[in-house]
C-alpha cells in the first residue's frame, strides 16, 4: 500500500497482544480471538493482521491458512472479520478500505491463496454498504454457497421495562411462570460452570440420542484457553438444588452471542430457558453490550428453535454472504473444487461443523452461534 496512510503488520503479535488489541473494538467477537483460533483449527494454521494508521491499531483480523496438500498454495479464510469499528466511534470507511488493500495484498497477491470473507454485517445495514463498498473489487460468494447466516438480533438499548414489554404475550407467559417457580440461578465465567453446563448436555444427549457434530468439550477448551475478560458468560438454572437448564454465551465486543443450551426434562417443565435467557438479557444490557445475537434461525428445518427465538421481538436480519479474492488459478481449483466436491469449503476443511441439533418443544436445546455460518461454510 505505497501511497496509503496505513501499513500492514503482519505475524508480528503475541497471543496477550492480540488480546488488548480486540478489547478495543465494538465490532470483535469470538471467532477472532486467538483461543478460538488456535483450539479449534491449530496455532500453526493461523496468520495475525495489524493494521495501523501511524502508531495507532484502526484494525485487525485472524485469518486461518489451509494448504491444499503438497502444493505451497491454499485458501486465506476470515471468519467475521476484519475488525475495524474503534469504541465509541463509527465505522470508518477509510479504514475498511485500507484493511481490503492489505488482505489481498498479503493473501491473494504475495502468499497466493484463495482469500474468502465471511463479514459481520447484515444485509440493508450501513455497515453492510460500507463492507461492500470497502471490498468492491473483490468478488461475491455464488449464492449457492451460502456463507452468509440467518439469525435474530435483539437491539438492548431500549429500556428493559421496555424489552420486556416487546416479548411475545406467549413468549413472556412463559417467562412470568418460570419466575414464579423457584428457581435459582448460578452464574460464572470459568471452567466450573462449564463443568455444570457440559454434564447437562451430556445427560441430555444420552437421553435423546440426536445427530450433532457440535463438540461441547472444544468449546470448554475454547473457554479455559480464553483470558478472563474475553470468556463465555455461563448461566445455570437450578430447581430444589439439581441444575436443569443452562446457556453459554459469547461477551466479546458489543454484542452476545448465543453459543450453547441444554435442558434436562424437568427444565422443561420449569421453563428455566425463559429465565435464562432473560437473564441474560438484563446481565449484557446492564454491562454494555449494544445487541444479543440469537445464534442462527432455521425455520424449515429447526421450527421449534424459531418460534422460540422469534419471542425476543427481536430483527429477523442476514449477514453478508462471503467476498472472495484471488490472484492464483490452483488455489481457485483448489477452492471451487472443494465447493464442488463437499457443498462448501467443509470438502477442503475437514473438520466438524459447530452446528447443535434442533431443539425439541419450547426451543430452549442447544443453539450454535451463526449456525447457518459455520454449517454452510464449514468453518
């Protein structure tokens, strides 16, 4: 970037720096943390960006490499990123646009890969106009490899009078039963609630026996590996003393996300999902946090899920379906071929999707964040 006010920094930061660095933006999630990075696809498969305007950070993204076997070509993938947004300011375009300029330089042009972006940005958004204009000169995703995820998004800034008043009537008949039941909440960051939470999971697998290819022991991992400020926030619902339902949720940047949920039987019958998750509501409202992603809807083939989430009231929205660069035809081989090969980038990837089953009666089971997203890219 020769007459541009930015440069790129590129593997040049620790696993802390990273960090300090994400803290600094409204716009960081889960899936741009080291952690995640480096438990779910390995340390060695990952490349770290800075970009900076003078000694100031205005960016960064993680970005994990794949080799396509033998040859010294692969695909750069970007899993909601680039982070761009500053706290307490606007999305900069300029900065958008820098950030576009370094990853096709460093990836597609100088490292010869595939480059696929899979934005944090919702169609009709001005956020999602600025991306596009930012990466207008790359290509879009085709449509029949959607990247791009469907879920609800509940905006926290009005009052919680006022959320809670926007509950569907059915949806908080529910909510006013489970707080009439006495039932006690227990919550936590670390590795004892998740402790909690794995074993109702577990209990309830054994109990109904779903296909899942979500891996609640990875994301423990994911969690115990996380420092203390980026971890889950852990809700467990207890009833005369037995947990019976619990959800994780990820707290980094300004917004939730719904990651996990199981429920035992009787947490069903005690409607612990509604406090749960109005709990939650109150906790990221009361520290911050701008909006609370619901985790991805379905509602063809997860109805119960839908009806369960479509009760927050909340904006029924899409991201962006992926941007894509590429500068070398074996790594475009190498990519079509894995879409064409598997339905997406899971035929090159070979890994498990974090996609949870649906859940059963209230839709209060277990729910992956951007499940459309990880499902349909594989990553």
């Amino acid at each position: 970037m020769p007459d541009s006010p930015y440069r790129a920094e590129v593997d040049a930061v620790t696993a802390s720096e990273w960090s300090v660095f994400l803290g600094r933006f409204e716009d960081a999630t889960i899936y741009q943390t080291w952690s995640y990075g480096a438990v779910r696809w390995g340390e060695e498969n990952l490349s770290h960006l800075v970009l900076r305007r003078g000694a100031e950070v205005a960016g960064v993204v993680q970005v994990r490499i794949v080799r396509a076997g033998f040859l010294n070509r692969g695909i750069a993938y970007i899993r909601w990123g680039p982070v761009c947004q500053l706290r307490g300011k606007d999305l900069d375009a300029t900065t958008l646009r820098g950030m576009a300029e370094a990853l096709k330089a460093e990836y597609a042009v100088k490292r010869r890969l595939f480059v696929r972006i899979l934005p944090d940005a919702f169609e009709g958004s001005p956020r999602a106009a600025a991306f596009r204009a930012a990466f207008s000169e790359y290509e879009t995703a085709p449509a029949e490899l959607p990247g791009a995820d469907r879920t609800i998004v509940l905006n926290l800034a009005p009052a919680l009078e006022q959320l809670r008043k926007s509950l569907d009537q059915k949806w908080r008949n529910q909510l006013n039963r489970a707080e009439k039941n006495n039932l006690t909440l227990l919550e936590g960051r670390g590795s004892e609630h998740y402790g909690m939470f794995l074993k109702l999971y577990q209990d309830m697998w054994s109990r109904k026996k779903f296909d899942t290819t979500v891996d609640v022991e990875e994301f423990g991992r994911i969690c115990d590996d996380l420092p203390e400020e980026l971890k889950f926030k852990i809700l467990i619902c207890q009833d005369k003393g037995v947990a019976v339902s619990g959800i994780v949720c990820s707290v980094v940047g300004n917004m939730g996300i719904y990651l996990l949920g199981a429920t035992s039987e009787a947490g069903l019958n005690s409607k612990g999902a509604y406090l749960l998750q109005w709990n939650m509501i109150r906790w990221l409202k009361e520290n911050g946090f701008k909006y609370y992603d619901l985790g991805g809807i379905d509602p063809e083939r997860n109805p119960g899920v839908y009806h369960f989430k479509k009760g927050f009231s909340g904006e029924d929205v899409t991201r962006l379906a992926p941007f894509e660069c590429c500068e070398d035809s074996l790594s475009r081989l190498a990519m079509k071929g894995a879409d064409l090969a598997r339905g997406g980038f899971s035929g090159l990837l070979k890994r498990r999707a974090a996609v949870p089953p649906p859940a059963a009666g209230n839709g209060a089971l277990p729910s992956a964040t951007g499940a459309g997203a990880e499902a349909k890219s594989g990553n």
